[in-house]
C-alpha cells in the first residue's frame, strides 16, 4: 500500500513538473507539436505524454537553455571578461598603494 501511494505522488509530481516545464517554454521553441497541445498531453496522458515532451517536444540549445548568446550581455558579472578584467587591474593597484 506504501509503496502505491509512493507510485501515485511520483507520478502526479512528474505531471506537474512537465506540464508546467512545457507551459514555460517559449512558443516560437517547442517541437514538433504546437505548445498548448504538449500541455495537454502531459496532462491527460499521464506520464508518456510528459516523457515525449521531455525527449522529443522541449526546446533544445538557443538563448533560453541557458547558454549566452552573441550580442547580448553576461548575466553576472564572472562570466563577463571585461568586468573580471578590471577587477584584476583594480586588485593589482590596490595591492601596490598598500
């Protein structure tokens, strides 16, 4: 009985993290099926609607799967070379008036 229950919250969890994973994706980036659909298959068809949105409808690379894209600013500052750069030129200065 434990171990239904345990099968049960598993698979409403997972229903929920993929219905809302697909729902959060950007429109323009989803494969093969249009966005509101892939949400209603993670839904209803519980849970292999939500595995093939997983392996084969999410968006895959691009600037929304966390890479930095050209043209566009770092989104912190050690991951910016012009920032870590001064910071350095700063450091060592610093550490000469001392």
């Amino acid at each position: 009985m434990r171990m239904l229950l345990f099968a049960i919250a598993a698979v409403g969890i997972f229903t929920v993290f993929s219905a809302v994973f697909a729902a959060s994706a950007d429109a323009r980036s989803v494969r093969l099926l249009p966005k509101w659909l892939w949400v209603v298959l993670c839904v209803l068809v519980t849970p292999i609607g939500g595995i093939f949105y997983i392996l084969v409808g999410r968006p895959i690379g691009g600037p929304s799967s966390g890479g930095q894209s050209k043209g566009k600013a770092p989104k912190a500052p050690d991951d910016d070379p012009e920032f870590l750069r001064k910071l350095a030129e700063r450091l060592k200065r610093d550490g000469e008036t001392e």
